[in-house]
C-alpha cells in the first residue's frame, strides 16, 4: 500500500468550507478521518512534546527556535487553509501574511515562499517514499504548476528521489494539499526542520540483485513520520519541533542507489554472518551544509530486516534528536554534532536505552555491525533496458535533463506509464525515472515513441548528459550564486559532442555551499563560486559568474566525499569551463576527444556558444 488510508489528513477537514475554483484544483475532498483539532479543548503542537530543558534552551536558542515558541511550526497544517480561503475572497494578499508564517512556518506544509526571485510564489515541496509516483499523480503535478504558465510553473524530480512544484500561488495551496492527500500522498512536514523524503530503492521489488525490497520500509517510516496517531490525520505534532532537517535512506543492494553514505540514518543490507537472516547495518551522520560536510558513519549495529523494527530504530534515534540536539547555533544542530558529542558508543547504548525504555522488541534483538561482502561488485546502470527477476518484463530507465520538467512533459511521462509500466513510475536520486515491468514484447514499442526520440527524453542519453544532476540554481533559489540548471544541460551536451569516456560520468551542479547538487559525490562537482576575468575594455579583472570544481567522488559500496575544490575561481562562461572539464576529463576518467565532430545542436529554445576547436591542441594531452 503506498500510503495508510488513515491518511486524510486534517486539511480534509476544511475541503466542505474551500471555494472550489474554475480550474483544475475542483475535485473531491478527501474523507475525514478523526476528530478535527479545531475542535479540540487542547491542540497538541509540536512544542508540546518537548521536555522543560530543550524548551529553555529553544528560548535562549537561534531565530527560528524562536519563533517555533512564538508560534508552533504545526500551526500551518490549519493556517494554510485560513489564509488561501481569505486570499481568494479578497480579505487578504500574500503581502499582508505575516512574516513567519510567509516566509518560515507554512514550510511545515512543504510551501516555500521564493521571495527573491520570485515574491508571493512557493515551491511546493512533496513527500513521495521510495520515489515511487503513478500517472495519475504525475497528471495532477501538470495541473497544478500549468496555471502559473511554462516559465515558473514547472516540476522538478530531486536528488532525494522527490517532486517538488514551482509557481505555486498561495490562494491555490490548500485546493493541492487536498488533491495530493486523495491521491495518497503529501506535502506535510517536508521542510525545514523536519525529515525529509524517505529514499529507497528504486529497483525495489523489480530487482535480480535485491537484498531487501525497500518499499515497505519507505511507506511505513513516511506513515510513522507525518500521521498523527491520536486522529489518524496527516500532521504529527510529535515531530513538529525538531532543531533540524533530517534525512532517512534505506539501500535494497549492494549498489546503495539510495546513497545511505550522505544521510542522517542509512539503513545498508547485511546478512548475518552466522544465520544468513537479511539485516541491516546503521551509519549516522552523513550531511551536506556551508559549513560542513561529513560522511556518515558506522554505529557499529544490525538490526533483523523487519519493517517495525526500522521504525523502532528511527524513532529512538529521532526523539533523542529531538529532545538532545542542538537548539543554538543551527550549523552545530545536525545529528552528526551531537553523536560526536556523545561518543559513537554511548550513542549506541542511549539508543538502546530509549528503546528498551519504549518497549521496543529490537532493544534485545539488535546486535554488533556484520561484516560486509568483500566479493567485487560493480555498481549498475539505471538508465536504459535491463532485466527484471521476471524473464517476461523488463524495465527502463529514462534520462530528464536535470530533473526538470513542463506540465505536458508531466503528461507524456503519465501516458507512456499508463502504455507501457501499468501507470508507475519511479524516481531516481540522479534525477531521472524509470518505467518498471514493462513487457519484454512492448519494449520496441517503447523505444519507437516519438516522447523518447524527439523531446527530451531519451533512454540511452550519452554517459555525460544521462549522468548529470543539477541543483534549482539562481532561477528560483534565492542561495544560489548562479544558474546551474541550463548550465548543466548545455556543458554537458558540449562535453559529450567533444569527448568520449568509457563509463558514465558523473557530473552534479550546485549553485551554493550548501551543495543540494550533492558535488561531493560526483565524479566532477561543479560549485558556484566567485571568479574574476580579464576584462578587455576596461583592462582589468573583473567579477563574474564562477565556480569551484571538486573530482574524485564516489558513490554506491565505497563511497568518498571529495571535501576540497580540485580548482576554484573558473568563470562560469562556456569558453572558460569547458576546456577546463576537458581536461579533467581526458587525465582523469580516460576521456579522449571525437575525431571530426562539432559540439551538439543545442535543445530547441535554448541559447549557447558553439565551441571551436583551437584550445584542443593546448588543452586536451
């Protein structure tokens, strides 16, 4: 089941009283389930749930503890209701919402306010477990960005295997909370400081190399997460004061494609040694920040692989976060500070108190880390046609160049699912999907569609362009230094015209420190940075658009952070950067130049230099 059908959430509650609208945000409300807590003698909140001294420590803490006590984050599960309702009856404007609530509180509800680039509109961040989405969902996705037109109003595929909406105006917020809660899924407790999407496999089920078929873990740590269990209502007030974001990663083989290395909790599967019975091992720490950024690592503990026993683990882990971490400074507030803090040991052994004191059956059943597999494995391919445990189907993997999508690419997405994959789709951490168990005998089929032949879509993309990921960037990110995501696009579509390299190449874009492009993983990271450049005119260096390039990162069983810039300060223009990554390309990851070929047409609509060929002799050895 994707998601509990307890999820009606309390924003189903206010479905009788919203305007219904003209356009596509006019469907049926969700069914209510429980009491509704505007009714209640006694709302619960998140602050509630915490302890006297985690609560005199938020008062002397930073702003956004602050205003967590001012007024609770929570508040927003019904606030986004009252205010989308006083917008359109013309009562309020999106100016006259309070500060917090615009620009911090309604995050609660995954909205967030883009008031630098783009004043009065949110992204819309979604929950979606395990990546997993179906046609009619990916439709709906269309219908709600298509409103604010093709510039803003489009859908994003994340590095956490998530959907985020852009464009999305206020008074609209409450109609899609309630067509994603009938569609089974959320938008609740997605940003800020709260667990963020809960990654998998997206081979989950469909896998010859499976270890743990991931989708239950996601569904019910999702559910354990976001339901209140007093109303059965999407919206739990128990986590709705954590001092951070936290992220959840369980890896179903041996290929970790859930990437348990950069994440709060991974979850990585182990047998045990002595019985053969599948389990998991448990990293911590693993975070990207400006301030920092850390691999995560071992807790030195197995759990059975049991879905309840996941959450007993997560939730032992996330109430001593919750009522031990850091309320001060908010680059010191990640779980990785306070396990230092403790020791991984007594890290350990709280945790096993906390859940021996809850009644948790793992408290006796979990054991020391078991030793991982020393055989070579090679982490596989997503991208293209692969088998399936089943000879009969087969799945593939489609390239969306960088994760971006238009309201009528959401539609094609949705029709070749409905077609071909039985109306799923699955998202990747690299950005891109995958149509699973499409039959053996509709495959050509498939790949005769005009959707992945004459759009942007493509099944075998090039070991460049299929391997590039890419941050929001300055189009929307107000963080951001630069535009990364046409950026990306267009680099990539020059290096794989100019140079050839014998696997894919990963290459990740992110326009800030705070790296959301993930480039400490990547083979080639590409970090906006300032950089300066001889200005011809006025004879001197002057500032412009740059970048820092880090290399060497790995993903999957050996994973390595590449920490520091391999070069800093390159300007950001095409003729600066790309011989640049040339050459990083040719020394190495064995990259050789093509023979008498000229940089690729660039996509319809788009705007870029055509590189010529005199720097090769000089940077290209």
């Amino acid at each position: 089941m994707r998601y509990t059908h307890l999820a009606a959430s309390v924003a189903a509650l206010h479905a009788t009283s919203a305007l219904q609208l003209d356009h596509a945000f006019a469907f049926a409300p969700a069914p209510a389930v429980g009491r509704s807590r505007a009714l209640s003698l006694k709302v619960p909140t998140g602050t509630s749930f915490l302890s006297e001294e985690t609560i005199e420590r938020a008062k002397t803490g930073n702003p956004i503890e602050k205003l967590k006590l001012a007024k609770d984050g929570t508040s927003a599960f019904t606030d986004v209701y009252e205010i989308a309702k006083a917008i359109r009856a013309g009562t309020l404007t999106w100016e006259e919402v309070e500060k917090n609530d615009m620009d911090q509180r309604l995050k609660w509800v995954g909205l967030l306010h883009r008031g630098k680039r783009t004043p009065g509109r949110f992204m819309m961040r979604l929950r979606t477990p395990n990546g997993i989405v179906t046609a009619e969902q990916m439709r709906f996705y269309a219908e709600c960005v298509e409103p604010y037109g093709p510039e803003i109003g489009v859908v994003d595929i994340t590095t956490r295997q998530n959907i985020q909406l852009r464009g999305v105006a206020l008074e609209d917020a409450d109609k899609i909370i309630d067509g994603l809660h009938v569609r089974n899924q959320t938008s609740f407790q997605s940003a800020l400081d709260n667990v963020r999407n809960m990654v998998g496999s997206p081979l989950a089920g469909i896998d010859p190399a499976e270890l743990v078929d991931t989708r239950p873990y996601c569904d019910a740590l999702n559910d354990w997460y976001t339901i209140d269990s007093a109303t059965g209502a999407r919206g739990n007030p128990k986590w709705g004061n954590l001092p951070r974001k936290f992220n959840i990663a369980i890896s179903g083989s041996r290929d970790d494609y859930a990437h348990t290395h950069i994440n709060d909790i991974g979850l990585v599967p182990v047998a045990h040694k002595e019985t053969g019975a599948m389990g998991f091992n448990v990293v911590l720490g693993g975070y990207m920040s400006i301030k920092r950024v850390a691999a995560s690592i071992p807790m030195d503990l197995w759990l059975p692989a049991e879905v309840e026993h996941s959450v007993q683990l997560c939730d032992a882990i996330l109430r001593i976060f919750r009522d031990e971490g850091a309320r001060g400074d908010r680059q010191k507030a990640r779980l990785m500070w306070l396990v230092e803090e403790y020791g991984v040991e007594k890290f350990r052994e709280a945790v096993l108190a906390e859940m021996a004191k809850n009644g948790a059956k793992l408290a006796t059943l979990a054991q020391r880390a078991q030793p991982e597999p020393e055989t070579l494995f090679e982490r596989r391919e997503l991208l293209g046609v692969h088998a399936q445990p089943n000879p009969a189907l087969v799945r593939v993997g489609v390239h969306v160049p960088v994760g971006r999508l238009s309201a009528d690419e959401c539609r094609t997405l949705a029709k070749l699912a409905d077609e071909y994959s039985a109306g799923e789709l699955r998202l990747t951490v690299e950005q891109n999907i995958i149509l699973p168990n499409v039959p053996v005998e509709r495959v050509d089929a498939l790949l005769a569609e005009p959707a992945l032949n004459a759009g942007r879509f493509s099944v075998y993309p090039g070991h460049i362009i299929g391997h590039t990921v890419s941050c929001t960037g300055a189009q929307f990110c107000g963080l951001a230094l630069v535009e990364t995501k046409n950026n990306a696009d267009a680099v990539a579509r020059k290096l794989e015209a100019l140079v050839e390299v014998p696997r894919p190449l990963r290459i990740h874009w992110t326009g800030c420190p705070n790296s959301c492009g993930q480039v400490q993983v990547a083979d080639i990271g590409i970090m906006g940075a300032p950089a300066k450049k001889f200005n011809e005119a006025e004879g001197k260096d002057k500032a412009v658009p740059g970048c820092d390039l880090f290399v060497g990162g790995k993903i999957g069983e050996h994973a390595f952070l590449s920490l520091e810039p391999y070069k800093k300060g390159i300007p950001l223009d095409h003729d600066d950067l790309v011989p640049e990554l040339v050459k990083i390309i040719v020394s190495k990851f064995g990259g050789r130049k093509k023979e008498g070929t000229k940089p690729l047409a660039p996509p319809k609509g788009s705007k870029w230099d055509r590189l010529g060929e005199q720097w090769w002799t000089a940077n290209a050895e």
